[in-house]
C-alpha cells in the first residue's frame, strides 16, 4: 500500500473553519492552505522521518470491490465519437484539437452552477461538488476538471481558495471531490493513494458520471490539487496517465509505486521554505515528470516568474517547475498565481 500525509502545522488549526467563511487571507495576499498537521510522505523509494505512517498504516481501505450502482451504469453509458475543432476558452486561450466527444453530449444538463453531489463507491455514498458553467451548451465538449483539497481540507475550501475554476471563466467543468476521514491521521480527511483502492475507484466512477452526463472533451482531462492532493494529483498522473491530459499542483510529492502507465504534462510549484511537505518532495516530482516526459535539463523563464519550462520536452508534454520563497504558513501556502498559472497550463491543451 502506499501511504502519505500533508497537512499545516498545529498553529493553523483555524484556519479552516475561517477559510469556510470566506476569510482566507494572508499579509502577502496569498491564499492558505486549508490543512492542520505537519508532515512528511513516505512511499516507494522514499524514507519516512520519525512520525511518518509506515506503508500498511491502519485505516486506509485494501478493498477492491467494484464500483457499484450509478458508477457502473455511467461506465456502460460513456460512448465517444472523435472530431477534429478549433475551441476556445474565454480566458482568451485558443487550442486546435482533437476533440473527443463524451455520451453524454447533447443531453442536457442536470443543473447550472455549483451543486453538492453524491454517489456510491464500493458501498459507500462520496460527496463532491460539480460545477456546471453558466452557458452550458450540451453540444460544446467542455475541459474536466478534478480539484482535490489537502489534508484536513474538504471541497468547498479548496473550492474557495485554489481559483482556478475562477481562472477558467466558465469554460470547463469542475469536480471537487471529498476525502474520508484517514484513521492513521488523527481522522483527519485525505486520500489513499494506492491505485487498488478507494480513492482511485472514486476518481474512476466519477469519470465515468461526467462523461455519461454531460458534454466533455475526453482528451482533455485535468488533474490540480494543494499539499495531500497535489500527492493525489501526481498518483493520478502516474497511474491514470491514459485518462489525465496534464496535471498542476502545489506543495505535492509523488508519484510512488512506478507503473506509470502513460506521459501527462505537469506543472509544478512548491516553496523552498516549505516546512510542512519538504521541498526535496517537490523536486522529486519535478525530476520524475521531466524524466517521463523526455525533457532536458536545461530550462527558461516563464510566466508567471518564479516559474521555468524545461526545454526539449516531448512533442505536447511540456513540464514547468515554480520554486518561490513565499514565507506563508510555513512556506506552504498556495500562491496567489497559482490558479490562473494552471489554468493557462490547462487551457493549452
């Protein structure tokens, strides 16, 4: 199994009750982490610090049940038929692409706006949120995109301070799953990030219900997360690189257990002050992602500054690395241009 915890430190214990009210503010004007205990994350190849989980930590499941009921049907529903468009966003980007209609195109949509959801996984109800964009047009296949919060965190806080639903000007659609509560980590909310079990076949099953229920571009599937979810975004990108188009992620390590089935494009920050998830964690992603990708070592300034690309990628899986020095929550803040840095990193696609 493979094990991990990100979180803040305890002196931030508040901040998520004030964050769900919609006090997320710093001195810098940098948007917090939503998470409450210090931690480091151990995995394949990796070295637990003293108060790491080893990997066959208690609580996480080992099931590997089917997913049942809505998630199967949505699964035999989903059929694709392949176009070739020029589509646009209305955050000014313009991509040509192969688009990949999902079955669920040309029906309607089951609301407009943000909604709490459920569906049943391994015979549990899992609670998200999905955002529909206003001007939803059943016969326009719309970017996914799954937001995944950090430890202790929940969807609506993510929701509240990642901004990259907020970037996108309603030109995708958005998933914003929750975790369950880990019993290794004081309960607190985060995932397993072994691709056998539960957290893995949530994200499948609700693949599987957006395709079957609204219009969407299945090459074009994306994956960001903070701190936990950003291990849960690089786990995701390894081990369902087939569905993933391209990743973003702040303050996030990983991925662990090799297999990497598939090349997704990455964008990747973290703070070199980071006391919470180990820079050495975030450079580790960077390297793995440069590697699989077949990228050089060298690399050039992009916007936004801090952050480089690194050249000689392979033809449309590009990796760009954000080192900052942004002191905030314990260098492990999200910065206030993450979420339009990966939208524009999304929307290229």
């Amino acid at each position: 199994m493979v094990s991990a915890i990100a979180g803040c430190s305890s002196a931030d214990a508040g901040l998520l009750d004030s964050m769900s009210e919609g006090t997320a503010a710093t001195g810098t004007g940098e948007a917090s982490t939503s998470e409450k205990t210090s931690e480091t994350a151990p995995g394949s190849g990796t070295t637990p610090t003293s108060d790491a989980p080893t990997s066959d930590a208690p609580g996480l499941s080992t099931g590997g049940d089917e997913v049942t009921g809505d998630a199967t049907d949505a699964t035999a529903a989903t059929t694709a038929a392949t176009t070739t468009a020029t589509t646009g966003t209305d955050s000014g980007e313009e991509t040509t692409t192969g688009v990949v209609m999902s079955g669920g195109c040309g029906m309607p949509a089951p609301f407009i706006g943000a909604m709490d959801q459920s569906i049943m996984i391994e015979g549990m109800d899992r609670s998200y949120i999905l955002v529909v964009p206003d001007g939803y047009d059943p016969a326009q296949a719309y970017p996914l995109v799954f937001a995944w919060h950090g430890r202790g965190g929940d969807a609506s806080t993510s929701r509240l301070y990642f901004k990259v639903e907020e970037a996108s000007a309603g030109s995708a659609v958005f998933v914003y799953p929750n975790g369950l509560p880990l019993a290794d980590m004081d309960n607190q909310t985060g995932w397993d990030l072994d691709p056998a079990n539960e957290d893995f076949a949530f994200f499948d099953a609700l693949k599987a219900e957006m395709s079957a229920t609204l219009c969407i571009d299945e090459t074009r599937v994306f994956s960001t997360g903070h701190s936990f979810g950003g291990y849960m975004s690089n786990q995701l990108g390894c081990f369902r690189g087939d569905v993933l188009r391209a990743i973003g992620l702040v303050a996030g390590g990983g991925p662990f257990g090799g297999g990497c089935v598939d090349q997704v494009a990455a964008w990747l920050a973290h703070g070199n002050m980071d006391m919470v998830v180990p820079f050495s964690q975030g450079e580790m992603s960077r390297d793995h992602w440069a590697m699989a990708n077949g990228c050089d070592a060298a690399s050039e300034p992009v916007d936004p500054a801090p952050c480089t690309a690194f050249t000689g990628c392979d033809d449309g899986q590009p990796v760009t690395w954000c080192e900052h020095d942004i002191p905030d929550f314990l260098g492990h803040t999200w910065p206030s241009w993450a979420g339009s840095a990966i939208w524009k990193f999304f929307a290229q696609f």
